[in-house]
C-alpha cells in the first residue's frame, strides 16, 4: 500500500513538473515570436494600408484577412464590435491573404471602394452575402455587383472601373509577402500592438486590446 502511494505521488509529481516544463516553454516561445514581429514592425502597417480609428492611446490592431474566409465573415462583427467601442484609443488596420479562389476579385471591389469612400459598407455586404456569392463548389462572385448596388450612392461604373486598378495587385503581393516574413498562414489572424492574438474569441481579443490601453 506504501509503494502504491509513493508511486501515485511520483507519477502526481512528474504531471506537475511536465506543465510546469509546457508553461514555460510555451511562455517562452511566445516572447520570441513577440520579439520576431516587433523586429519586422514595419510590416505590419504599411502606407497603402487602409486605417480606421483616432488612436488616440497608439494601439494598432492588424487583421489579416481573406473576404472569401468564412472565420473572417463570422468574426467581421466582433472586430466591429471592437471598433465601435474603442474607436478613438485604436487603429484598426487591414492587410489581405488570399487564399481562395475567388479572395483577389473580392479584394479589387474592397479597394476600389476606396475611392469613394465606401470601404466599411462593402465590406460589410461581401461578408453578409458571402453565403451566396463563394458557395463552395458553386462560387458566383459576379453576385457581388448586384448586392453592392443596394449602397447608397456607390458609383457601380467607377467601382468596376477602379477595380481594374494594377496598384491592387501590387498591394495583394506586398501583403501576401509581408504575412510570409511574420509567418502568417491562416486569416483572420491579428496582432494588438505586435502581440498575436492567440484565440480567437470576442473576450481574448478585448482583453489583450484593453491590456494595451490601461497598462
């Protein structure tokens, strides 16, 4: 009965010691990674990146995104969430991976709509409508002009014509390469202020912005 016990105790003691080990590795290779996108900062926020915010506090929230990613759709209302309540303390920044087959003609709409100021209204509709317009196995992205024509005062003939635009390309190349140097696979992935967010959840994204500002 001794041994039995002693041996129970070992085994309790060896569980302990090995989170304990996992703690602190995975502490560890959090700080470095924190340190390896800190060092490339600059890639984060580049000047054709489109910005929303006062940032008053100067805490940049970095969401790399694909409009044909479903986890992006579903996590679009929590981002704006977040926007709305912390608007003037943040600056919230897009950068775009596209993965998809159809993410490079969404993302010419997105930044065409640019030039008319109708950047949050378009986004908002690809991603209600994304349903419907990047079905799998029945994608009908040309859908996609019919819903925007719903925006009041969007210019549809200017937003096909600016989204002809080659600078949109050169935009997708330098994104797509900056998330490759910060070892950004997946969308959406974010940073808060060059911390990766490591959920993602509504509470874990709140909690590291406000970490940020009440530090």
């Amino acid at each position: 009965m001794q041994n039995k016990k002693l041996v129970l105790g070992s085994l309790v003691a060896l569980i302990v010691l090995f989170i304990g080990l996992a703690s602190f590795y995975k502490s560890n290779e959090v700080k470095e990674n924190e340190k390896k996108v800190l060092s490339k900062s600059d890639l984060l926020i580049r000047e054709h990146s489109i910005k929303f915010g006062e940032n008053k506090k100067n805490i940049s929230v970095v969401e790399f995104v694909d409009p044909e990613c479903e986890s992006c759709a579903m996590f679009h209302p929590i981002l704006r969430k977040l926007y709305k309540e912390y608007h003037e303390d943040i600056q919230l920044v897009v950068k775009y991976i596209p993965n998809h087959l159809n993410s490079k003609f969404a993302i010419r709409i997105l930044e065409a709509s640019r030039e008319q100021n109708k950047y949050e209204e378009v986004l908002s509709i690809i991603f209600e409508k994304q349903p419907l317009w990047a079905q799998h196995n029945n994608e009908k992205p040309e859908l996609l002009w019919e819903f925007l024509s719903t925006i009041p005062d969007l210019d549809m003939n200017k937003l096909k014509e600016d989204s002809k635009n080659p600078k949109i390309d050169k935009i997708m190349e330098i994104d797509s390469s900056d998330a490759r140097e910060l070892e950004v696979r997946g969308t959406p992935t974010i940073f808060v202020n060059g911390k990766r967010l490591a959920v993602l959840s509504q509470k874990d994204l709140f909690d590291l912005v406000e970490a940020e500002i009440y530090k």
